[in-house]
C-alpha cells in the first residue's frame, strides 16, 4: 500500500488530482500539503474518504514522519495576477518546496511536478515541441513564475540525473474549469465572473493575442495517465493541453455572447503578455496514445459558465430563501 502526498491539493488542478487519485485501490495515505494561499477547502470538502489528510502549511517548511512513494508537486499560484503580487512566496513554493519534498520521497519513489508552458515564455516558434528553450526574460514581470518553473524542472532533472530518481514533469497550457476561484484573475474564469457580476469583461491590449485553452478534465485525463496509471519510461518534460489556439479576444467575445447585457472593454497590455501560445502534441500522442483534449472551448466554457453561475448565485439565493 502506498502513501502519496499532493502539494497544492486544494487548488484548482490539485483538487482534480485529489479526487482521481481516491479512486486507486492501491493507495493507504493521501497527504495534501496545502497553504489555502489559493487554494481553497472547499474544493476537496466534499471528500469523505479517510485516507486522505490535508496539512495546512508551506509545502516549503513541511515536516512528516512518512516517507511517500508517489509525490505531486502543485502548489504555486498559476495566475499572473496572484504571482506577480508576491513574487518571492511563489518562488519558495516552487523551488524550495520541492527541495524540501525531495527530502520525503522514498528510495524508488516517483516526483510529479506541474510545470508550464511559460517556461517557453513570448515564444518565437510556434506550436512549441518540449525541445523549444523558450524566451524569457529572466528579470521580466513575469519571471517569478517562469523561472521558478524552469529552476525547479532542472532541479528534478539533474536530481535524475545524479540520484537516478524517478521524476515525471509535464508543461501545462493554460488551463480553465469549474474549482478556478472566482477571484483568480485569468482569463476564461475572469470573463466569466465579469460577465455575471459587473457586465464588464476587461480585454487587455487588443485582444489579438492568443492562447491554447484546455479543458481541466482533458488535462487532469492526461496527467492520470502520464503520473501513475501508463507505463512509460519517458519521464518529461511533456506538453499537456488543448491545440487549438484562439485569440483573447474571441473568447471574450464568445462569453459576452452568453450573458445577455455583457460587453467588452479594452485596457492597457499587461507588461510582457506573450503574443502566442500553442502546444505541439506529438509526443503527447506518441506516449499516451488515444489521448486528447477533446472538449472544445466552446463546450468547456458552457460547462465552466454554469459551475461559476451556481457558485455566483448559490450564497445569494441562500440569502434569499431565508429571508423569504
Ligand atoms: N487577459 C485579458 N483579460 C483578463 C485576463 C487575462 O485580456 O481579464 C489576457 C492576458 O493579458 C493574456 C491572456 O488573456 O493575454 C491569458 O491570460 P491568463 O492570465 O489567463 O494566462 P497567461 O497570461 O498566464 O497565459
């Protein structure tokens, strides 16, 4: 029987982790390390199982007396508004939260880690293969996140290299779904909640640039299968998303499109915004063969609109029901 830890397992991926991760016989403990910076409770409060604990703390400062045989390593914020406010927490979370988890790990064991497509930062080929170094600025707006991405990938690669541990790393594209907190900032969630409290969907720049939106259950299906169901001996870095690449602009449009009485108001480009952004999936379909992102944008943003809906209206129709 095996102990797991899941760093961040209150997030908005963590949490999706969380719940396919319960449904493995094979597993004793569930462990989440999670610090409610932006993670919420709530998005694993409806899990009985006793199996699993959630300890509330850095990942970066955590002790325990278990060795784990699988680790997840998910805590850091994703949205740039979260991590460029406190640029050194995100960095300790990244990087020194995985120096202090690589202390926990079994001999044999296997490291996860969740890394982005912002290591390839404003990229100059496009779609971007595993191979593509990137460009980013390492002392950019951005570079709190990017960076500590980066570091930490080469820090569980050498790790490999030198300690012949087992790691996985995957590099993921801008991911969007129910358990995104109303207040996360990005893009798909942010015109959302705009939509259904002030009307007003901010576009920043002109909108032109572009991203690859994937769907959290298509890309929690592929870090299933990359992390421990497959058996694969390529241990990353491996691009997970949706190749489809839409431009900001469209996606406000087509939620606007949905919320009667919304419209779209430019601001100014956030400083350093990447222009585009677009997995190149051929190794992803070579190594878990049959899988893809399937859920179109459109379709995922109908299913995000209705879960942010019922999140929006669910206090206020409480209220209601009992003043009435
Ligand atoms: N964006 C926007 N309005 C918002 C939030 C984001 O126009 O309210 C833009 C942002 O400038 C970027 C794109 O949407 O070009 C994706 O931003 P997000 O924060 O979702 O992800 P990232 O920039 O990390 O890819």
């Amino acid at each position: 029987m095996r102990n797991i830890l899941v760093s961040g397992g209150c997030g908005f991926i963590g949490s999706h982790l969380v719940d396919r991760l319960l449904g493995r016989s094979d597993i004793d403990r569930l462990v989440v390390v999670d610090n409610l910076w932006t993670g919420l409770r709530e998005n694993i409060s409806h899990i009985a199982d006793p199996r699993l604990t959630l300890e509330v703390g850095d990942v970066e400062a955590f002790r325990s007396p278990l060795q784990f045989d699988e680790i997840l390593h998910l805590a850091s914020p994703a949205s740039p508004s979260w991590y460029m406010r406190e640029p050194v927490r995100v960095i300790k979370a990244n990087v020194a939260g995985a120096l202090n988890l690589l202390t926990l790990l079994k001999p044999g064991g296997r490291f996860c880690f969740t890394s982005t497509s912002e290591v390839y930062g404003d990229p100059s080929v496009n779609p971007q293969p595993e191979s593509y170094r990137g460009s980013v600025d390492c002392t950019g707006p951005r570079s709190s996140y990017d960076e500590s991405k980066r570091c930490t990938e080469a820090l569980l690669f050498e790790a490999q290299r030198t300690s012949g541990i087992d790691v996985r790393v995957v590099r993921l594209f801008n991911v969007y779904g129910p358990r995104t907190r109303v207040d996360d900032g990005r893009a798909v969630s942010n015109f959302i909640s705009q939509a259904l409290t002030t009307g007003v969907l901010t576009v920043y720049g002109d909108g032109a640039q572009s991203r690859s939106w994937g769907y959290v259950d298509d890309i929690v299906d592929g870090l299933e299968r990359f992390f421990w169901r497959d058996v694969i001996s390529h241990r990353g870095p491996l691009n997970i998303g949706n190749d489809r690449e839409i431009s900001v602009l469209q996606v406000a449009r087509y939620i606007a499109g949905l919320v009667p009485g919304s419209s779209i108001q430019h601001h100014p480009a956030m400083p350093q915004d990447p222009t585009n952004r677009r997995p190149d999936l051929t190794l992803a379909r070579r190594i878990l063969p049959g899988w893809e992102a399937g859920i179109p944008y459109e379709e995922g943003i109908l299913r995000t609109l209705a879960w942010f809906r019922e999140k929006l209206d669910g206090p206020k129709a409480c209220a209601e029901d009992a003043v009435s």
